[in-house]
C-alpha cells in the first residue's frame, strides 16, 4: 500500500514537471545554453536604435527557446551597454569570446561601432552578423563578416545613390550640391558614396564640410549651408545632430531645392513626433519602411508583439527601422546552425555565404562581401506631417516610398519648399 502510494506520488511529480517545461518553452531542451553575445548601445546618443535591437533579439530568443531551442539547447543572450563609445567595443568583444565563451556574436549597432569590433573579431576567428553598418569589408575583407543593412554591391554609396538620381530627373534639373557630414565612421562614408553619386548626374559640388560629433549648436553649420546657395542639400548625421541639424535648417529659413539624406534621427520615431511638421519635404533613405510592399510572412506578428512592449520596454513605439532587422540576425542564425548541425565559426561563415534565408524582411542572401547580394535601400520624403502624432506614422501613408521604383508607393513633391507650405 505504502509503495502504491509513492509510485503515484512520484508519477505526479513526473507529470508535473513535463507540464512546466512545456509552459516554458524548454521540453526538448538540454545541458548548457548556447550563449548569443553583443554589444548594444543602450546609453548615449544610439541608444534609441540599440534599445530596438535588443528587445528585438530577445523576442528571438524567447520565439526560438519556446520551439525548443538551438540543437536542443536554450538560447542566452547576453547584452553590454557599450554607452555609444566606440572605443569600448573592441574590450566587451574580447570579454564575450574570452571571458563569457559566447557560442556566437552579433551586432554592435552601427558602423561607428561595428569598425572598432573587426580587429578583435578576426585575430579570433570569428563569425559576426553586425546591425545596420555599411562598407565595413572595404578594407578587411573577411569571410566571416555579415551585415544586416540592404546597401548590397552599391555599398557606402546606396546612401546616395537614389537620391542623386532622382534629383537628376527633376525639370528644371538642379545644379549644385552641399554635403555636410559629422567627422564619424558612418557619416563619412555616407559623404564619401555621395562625392561619387553626384558625379555621375553632372552636379557641382560647391561646399563639403564636417563638424565634430560633439557639436551641439547647428545653427553656424547651417548658415554655412545656406550661404553656399546649393540646389541641393545632403547630409550624414546620427540621431542627435539629425535633430540639430532639421532644426537649425528651419530657424533659418534654408530653401535648397533638395533638402535630406542619411539622417539616422529621422528613423527613429519620438523624434519624428518632436520634430513634426518641420520633417515637411524631407528625402531620407531608409533601410526598412512600413509598406504594403514589405509585407513579409511573419513581420506584422513579429511588429504587433514588439509595438505591445514597446511602452514596458521604454522604446520606439513602431520601431519598423531596426525591430525587423535584429530579429532577422535570429534568423539568420537559427538557419545556419540548424541546417550545418554545428556552432563552428567556420562552418556557419560557408553557409550562410551559399545560402539564402527566408526572414521577416524577406528572402535574402549574401555576396562575398557580407553584404547583401541585392540592395533594398528605398527614400521617403515626409509629406503633410501633423505635430505630434504618432499614428501617421505607422502605415507609411505620410512618408511614402519615392524610390527605387518596384517599390514606389508616392510621388515627389519638388521643389523642397512647396512640401513645406501649409
């Protein structure tokens, strides 16, 4: 009687713990976690888009664990805030391969920070799939470097690229160009494919100045600007002088014919609502946009979910610049390691080089440079924009493509001055 009782007990017991691996996502899961390793700017001045990229990862890890894990092991993520310092990269990369022994490495955000990381990523022989950098592999070509920005075989200049040639077709056509850059990584390769776009349209470049990353006054950057009479105004900026430079630029009334390029604060959604209608007649590129053309098979549940957290998380309410582009990182790497079986760096690198992958941003391989064998860079122009509404922005409506064409969803309003009158 005394053993029925405890065969019955221990049989509960048994059963119970089955369920809670279940609800938990981990029934198929054994021995140690696989450890995904990065570092985020999650302080700083790309904290908005490091902050997108962590929460997006982590929806990975939590979609991936629940379907059983990696090889049957659980996925781990583990985040350091590199404070937007490019200068402590290189040491949190180093303490995840020496110290953490992470299975494998993405990120950081960005090619500011993505550069500094490339040297301690190959003296270990690495794999590493970054976030949004471009034309990292010009001067290392490394097999085993991925990015997770659609500049493709245009690199540095994709940036510019559509923005030129658009420009180009305008009647009458433009003539001169001013380029303002922050004297950073990212802005100046912007710069450095824009000096090249130009070129091939017949513009006159008639002013071409940095200003430091600390700078916080714009408004001498401007009436610099504005004194050259340029027809067309292109800037690289990061998100806060994205924010010093629109600003600036409308306290002086500047009126170039064109007005806009990569400015990384105009992705980010608070400050698309700060700035409101003095974003009008804007030209960005963008990497990923909300759009009945980028519909992909798993992004609208993938963008519900994060939009749902977003305000718990303190992050971008709509998120569509980067959410989509970290989770796809998962992706990637869940692919590789299921299909090879393997965790080794060398191993994946050959994969995911001959390989394509069916994602939430859409199906995608990459050239033998990491970098995506197709671009998918597109512009958008703000149009109409009201202040502060977050709603217009979640359907794309109010920043509709202009290019490339395949993807166009509205037209150009030209010259930059009639997208500003009410």
């Amino acid at each position: 009687m005394l053993n029925a009782f405890w065969n019955a007990l221990r049989a509960f017991a048994a059963a119970s713990i089955t369920v809670l691996l279940c609800h938990s996502g981990a029934s198929a899961q054994s021995g140690n976690p696989i450890r995904v390793g990065m570092s985020l700017a999650l302080t700083g001045a790309g904290a908005p888009a490091g902050k997108m990229l962590q929460a997006a990862i982590e929806l990975w890890r939590d979609d991936i664990n629940a379907k059983g894990g990696l090889l049957g092991r659980p996925v781990e993520i583990i985040v350091y805030d590199d404070q937007s310092n490019p200068a402590s990269v290189p040491g949190l990369y180093t303490k995840l391969i020496s110290v953490d022994k992470a299975d494998l490495l993405v990120g950081p955000y960005g090619t500011n920070f993505v550069a500094p990381a490339m040297p301690t990523i190959i003296q270990n022989k690495k794999m590493l799939i970054s976030y949004t950098a471009i034309g990292i592999n010009r001067e290392y070509n490394y097999d085993k470097y991925f990015s997770m920005v659609p500049v493709g075989s245009d690199g540095v200049n994709a940036f510019s690229k559509g923005f030129f040639e658009m420009a180009a077709k305008q009647n009458p056509k433009p003539q001169t160009v001013a380029i303002i850059a922050a004297d950073a990584e990212f802005a100046q390769a912007a710069a450095t494919g824009a000096r090249e776009e130009l070129k091939k349209h017949g513009f006159k470049l008639i002013y071409d100045k940095s200003y430091p990353p600390s700078t916080t006054d714009f408004t001498p950057v401007m009436r610099g600007v504005q004194a050259a009479n340029a027809d067309i105004v292109y800037a690289g900026a990061y998100a806060p002088d994205s924010v010093g430079i629109v600003r600036a630029a409308n306290e002086i009334g500047l009126t170039p014919k064109m007005f806009g390029g990569a400015l990384i604060g105009q992705l980010v959604t608070p400050i698309k609502v700060q700035l409101g209608a003095v974003q009008n007649g804007l030209i960005i590129l963008e990497s990923f946009v909300p759009s009945p053309k980028f519909n992909f098979p798993g992004l609208d549940d993938l963008m519900k979910r994060y939009q749902a957290k977003a305000a718990e998380l303190k992050t971008d309410q709509i998120g569509y610049a980067f959410v989509p582009f970290g989770y796809t990182n998962g992706q990637i790497l869940e692919q590789a390691v299921t299909a090879t079986k393997s965790l080794d760096h060398e191993v994946l690198a050959k994969y995911i080089h001959s390989h394509s992958f069916k994602t939430v941003v859409g199906e995608l391989s990459f050239g033998k440079d990491g970098e995506w064998s197709k671009s998918r860079m597109v512009l958008t122009q703000f149009q109409n924009i009201e202040p502060n509404n977050v709603e217009q922005f979640k359907s794309g409506a109010k920043q509709p493509i202009l290019w490339p064409p395949e993807y166009k969803t509205g037209e150009m309003i030209y010259p930059y001055e009639n997208a500003r009158k009410k």
